[in-house]
C-alpha cells in the first residue's frame, strides 16, 4: 500500500501469523508464500520484520546455521509474542542459548535422552497409558480425552523421568499454559515461570541430599559437584523438560487422536495390528501432518548470512515457519494431506539443528503407545460434538484442541 517502504521479493505488507481459514491447515497465506518461491518480510505483534521462510530447503538452512542466534535478549529479536520475553527473565534454558553455554549444557544431559533410554521407558509409559484409559473407559461419556487422557499422561511420564511429584501436576499445567497463552503479559509469564523455577530448586536441593531413581537426582549427583551446573541452572533445565515435555506432547495426543478420527480407515488399520512400521510410520506422518509449533522458529542474524540465495543482514530477524515447511510438496509427496504411506522422515516438527528436540525418542514412544492403545481398546470413539463446535488453540505458542469432547 502507499507509504509502505517496498521490501525485498514482497510488494504488500504481510502481517504473520494471520489467522487460519481451516483449523487442520496452515493459513493459507503462508502456504501461498511458499508455492510462490519468495521471501517476503512479515510484520509481527509488535513492528518487528523478520524474514519468513517457507520452503523446506530454506528452513534447514535457518535452523542449522550457527549465525542464526536464538538468543531472545537479543534487540531486534522476532519474539513470537510477549510472553516469550519472560524466558528472558528469569535463569536461560538452552531454547535461548547459544555456543559455546549451549553446548555445554546440552552436553552434560544428553545421555539422558537416547533412542535406547526412550524405549527402556516404553513399558511404563504403557502402564499409565492403559491406567488413564481404564478410568476414562469406567467413568461417564462423553468425557473429554484432553483432560482423562492427553494432559495425564504427557504429565505423569515427564514427572515420573524427571523425579517431580504428579501430585502437583494442576500446578505445572496451569503455569505452563501462563506462560504459553500468547494474549498475556510479559509480567505474568515471568511470574509463573519464577514460580516454577523456585518450586524445582527446593527440589534440587531435596534430590541433592536424598538421590532416588530419576533425572534431577542423576544430574543432581554427577554435576553439582563438579561444577558443571549450579542448582539454578539445574532447575531451569528441570523446567524446561517439565514445560517443553507435557505441553507439546499433550497436544499432539488429543490433535492425533481428532486426525484419526477424521481418517477412519488409517485409524482402524492400527486396531487390526501393527504391520512392520506402520505405527512408527503412522506417529511420523501425524508429527510432520500436524506440525503444532504454530507461529515458526525464530532466530535473529549475528552477520549476514546467505540462505539459499536469499541475503539475510545481520541484526535482521528470521522466522522458519516449519508447519508450511513440513508440507513442502519438493521434499513430501503427501504435501497437504495425511497418508502414512508417507516417507515422513526428515520432517521439522522437532526443529532441526543444535536445538533440535531433545525429548524426540520419548515423544515418539509416547505417541505410538497412545495412538495404538486407543485404536485397539476403543475402536467405536467417536468426537461427541460436531467438529464445528471444537475450540483450537490459535490463541497458543503450540497449536492443538482446547478440550476434546468423546464417546464410545
Ligand atoms: C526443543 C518440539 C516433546 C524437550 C524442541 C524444538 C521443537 C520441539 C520444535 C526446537 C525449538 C527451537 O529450535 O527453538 C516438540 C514436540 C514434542 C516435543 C512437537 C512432542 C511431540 C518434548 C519432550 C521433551 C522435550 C517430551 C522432554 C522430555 C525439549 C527440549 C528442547 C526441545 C529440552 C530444547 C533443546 C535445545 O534447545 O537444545 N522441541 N518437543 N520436547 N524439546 Fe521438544
């Protein structure tokens, strides 16, 4: 429009995110970016203009290169809303940090975190998921799966691996949806995350001097003494795994469980048994399908960087929106759609690059065991609302339904 200074590859001004037209798609402007091949610059909440990348090859590239900080204290940082500030305010975890802190705190946790430990878990996280539905299935229809299956569930693994006590959980949930409801202030988001980070270095301090069989006592043991973490920082990455580990997880249950329904013959095809990674391929599809990072991955440039032939300055902010990414018909066939037959791997629903999800392995067990559970022991769910009636969380940094009203 007149008087807008004309920006690199974009003639009108885009503000991003912009609300979606179907809540099982990204909105369609971002998705038009990307079949267009440019690289607009986007307005966001608060005057800042990051660069948008679309394309699958592009976002790698944001994701992966060591120019792009993700320091959010930085001045200029495409902060994806207000709330996000307060991780600046209280101790940094390492979704901030940059080389070589972040390197260094990764390193001392990542053993915790391997494909093998994930499935040493696996029975466990069974149990609880086969304790939820038993109660689920006992108590009245319709009940919602948000409540008596996604949130408990996410809740009670994460709180049994970390070594906090579920009887808490109401506090956790409701903390991180403070800091996560991107309509709130950054005052408020910093209140609820200082809670939590003083709640988890009282417990620092109690594993500290009675170690039992979980995350915080192992890391508690081996680093405080050393010196390599500090109670504080110990906490922060406590908090970080209960926030990151129940909030995401929960979401993809009850948004998973909605697109099976919506897709009966790939939902019955996990009833009638697990043909040789078809549920494994089935939890892939559904990460990469779903994609609930809603409002992309930011960096901000520390020099200018060339990302696939499109200049990126330094001081300029960059956002991978991987949601579109991930439906990249280049590197996905199935582009838009849902089909398991997909080869989904190499999707971005975890990130890409040094911050790349460190709970992935435990995330996937959770969902296959989710997923499959469901379709074997309730095979007549159905949503008890018409779909038009759900509520999606677009007010949320992680997409997914607010309740999930069913019956069997
Ligand atoms: C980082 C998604 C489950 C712990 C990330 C990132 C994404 C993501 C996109 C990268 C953020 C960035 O680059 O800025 C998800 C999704 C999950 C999930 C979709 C569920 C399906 C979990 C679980 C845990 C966890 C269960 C803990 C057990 C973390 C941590 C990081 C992270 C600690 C930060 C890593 C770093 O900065 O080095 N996750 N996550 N996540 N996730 Fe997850």
């Amino acid at each position: 429009s007149a008087g807008t200074e004309p920006a690199r590859g974009n003639p009108a001004p885009l503000h991003y995110p912009m609300p979606r037209q179907c809540p099982y798609a990204p909105p369609e402007e971002v998705t038009a970016v990307r079949a267009g091949g440019a690289v607009p610059r986007v307005t966001i909440w608060n005057g800042v203009r990051p660069w948008l990348f679309t394309r699958y090859e592009d976002a790698r590239v944001v994701l992966s290169d060591p120019r792009f900080s993700a320091d959010k204290s930085r001045p200029g940082y495409p902060l994806s809303s207000a709330v996000a500030l307060a991780e600046t305010a209280v101790t940094p975890t390492l979704l901030i940090m940059d080389n070589p802190e972040h390197d260094h705190y990764r390193r001392l946790v990542l053993g915790e975190f391997t494909v093998k430990r994930a499935e040493s878990l696996r029975p466990a996280v069974r149990a609880v998921v086969d304790g939820c539905l038993d109660r689920m299935l006992q108590g009245p229809a319709p009940a919602d799966l948000v409540t008596g299956l996604a949130l408990p569930v996410a809740l009670s693994v994460i709180c049994e691996f970390l070594g906090v006590p579920f009887e808490d959980r109401e506090l956790f949930r409701s903390l991180t949806h403070t800091m996560n409801a991107i309509g709130g202030t950054t005052e408020t988001a910093a209140a609820a995350r200082q809670e939590l980070q003083e709640y988890l270095e009282c417990l620092v301090a109690v594993r500290e001097k009675h170690p039992q069989q979980d995350f915080i006592s192992r890391m508690a043991v081996k680093h405080l003494g050393t010196g390599a973490m500090d109670h504080e920082r110990l906490a922060a990455m406590a908090l970080l795994l209960l926030t990151a580990g129940h909030d995401t997880t929960a979401n993809m249950i009850s948004l998973g469980v909605l697109t099976l329904l919506r897709h009966p013959a790939h939902f019955t095809a996990l009833r009638d048994g697990d043909a040789p990674g078809l549920l494994a391929g089935t939890v892939e599809e559904m990460l990469r399908h779903l994609t609930i990072v809603q409002r992309g991955i930011r960096r901000i440039a520390l020099e200018d960087v060339d990302v696939n032939g499109h200049l990126v300055r330094a001081g300029e902010g960059v956002i991978a929106a991987v949601n579109v990414a991930n439906r990249d018909p280049r590197r996905f066939p199935s582009g838009e759609d849902f089909d398991p037959a997909e080869r989904a791997h190499g999707h971005l629903a975890f990130g890409y690059g040094p911050h790349q999800c460190l709970g992935q392995s435990l995330a996937r067990v959770e969902l296959q065991e989710v997923y499959a559970a469901v379709a074997r022991r309730i095979p007549t769910l159905r949503t008890a609302v018409p779909d038009t009636e759900l509520r999606f969380k677009e007010d949320m940094a992680v997409y997914g339904v607010h309740e999930l009203p069913v019956a069997w």
